[in-house]
C-alpha cells in the first residue's frame, strides 16, 4: 500500500455523499452482477447495500444501477454507464491525491514513525532510566 493516502469522501448535498464503501459496493455489483454477491463481499446485509444502492440511485438525475429481468438464470443488477463514470471519477480523484499528499506533506512525512513502534520503544526508553 503507498502511503500517505487520504480515505475520500465526496459530499454532493446535504445527506448526498459518496466514499469507499459505497464505491467498493458499486465495484462488486459490477463484478458479480447480483446486489446479494456484492452484500456478502461486503459483510453486509442485503437490505443495507440495497439501501445503499437505492440512496445513490436517487442522488443523481440518472440511476447508477439497474435492474437485470430475470432469464433462465435469474435476475441480477448491473452498474449504468452513470455508475461506472462515477466509479472512473472517484477511482482518479483518489489517485490525484496520493501525489497530493505527498506534495504538501513533504517536510511532515519525514517525522512520521513506523506505525507508532518509534514512539513506544523511547517510551519504554524513558521508563526504563
């Protein structure tokens, strides 16, 4: 994983917001064309990436999935070409960041620790004196 790195979340509006979850949740409705497959890839309940979905589907004009009819194999849902363009925008914004990040951190990264191992073997340094 490169660090540093920013968790993004895009707010649209009041109550209007997109972040990892819900992107990652458009991702797996992509990859298995089942709202049910992305829930369980989620640890989530059906009924919490269908609201999920369902809130994202009216904070657009346009709906970010659809409906798949039922065939021989059943029904399903798939990303509309909204949901895929909103998967693309968030996917480089948070790319963008990185650079970011670590363009305005610069002189900050340096005094960074290894995940707090630093910190606590000079406490235990101190403590030990």
């Amino acid at each position: 994983m490169t660090y540093p790195k920013a968790s993004l979340r895009i707010e649209f509006g009041p109550e209007q917001r997109i972040g990892p979850g819900k992107v990652r949740l458009l991702e797996l409705v992509a990859e298995t064309g089942s709202i049910s497959a992305a829930a369980r890839g989620m640890d989530m309940s059906y009924r919490r990436a269908w609201l999920l979905l369902d809130e994202m589907n009216h904070m657009f004009k346009e709906p970010v999935i659809a409906a798949v009819t039922g065939g021989s194999h059943g029904g399903g849902a798939k990303l509309t070409e909204l949901g895929e363009n909103l998967i693309a925008a968030y996917r480089a914004v948070e790319a963008d960041s990185v650079h970011i990040l670590a363009k305005r951190l610069g002189r900050v990264l340096g005094q960074v620790t290894r995940g707090g191992a630093d910190k606590a073997e000079s406490r235990a340094k101190a403590r030990a004196k």
